[in-house]
C-alpha cells in the first residue's frame, strides 16, 4: 500500500516562490511553520438566512 500525498491540493496554495503572498497572508493571521507542513482543510457552508 503506497503512502498517499495528503498534502496534494495544499502543495497548490502554499508551496514556492510563486505562493509568497499566500504564505503571508496565512502568518498574518496566525500560521506557524509547522502548520504550512500539514495538509489545510477548509469547511464551506451554501447555509445562510438570506437564500431560501
């Protein structure tokens, strides 16, 4: 069984030269190292009071 990329879509966001104004923006708000080397999920809701 081979080891899976669980970083696969972060490596997209965060990784090289490239993604420096990501990178920023994510340590303005608090990301440490370490956290650029786990994969980041997100969680998205289509919920509001406003659409029916």
């Amino acid at each position: 069984m081979s080891e899976k990329d669980l970083r696969r879509y972060s490596r997209v966001v965060v990784d090289g030269v490239e993604q420096a104004p990501s990178r920023a923006m994510l340590r303005a708000v608090g990301f440490t190292e370490r956290d650029f080397q786990r994969p980041q999920i997100g969680i998205a809701s289509t919920w509001s009071m406003v659409t029916p």
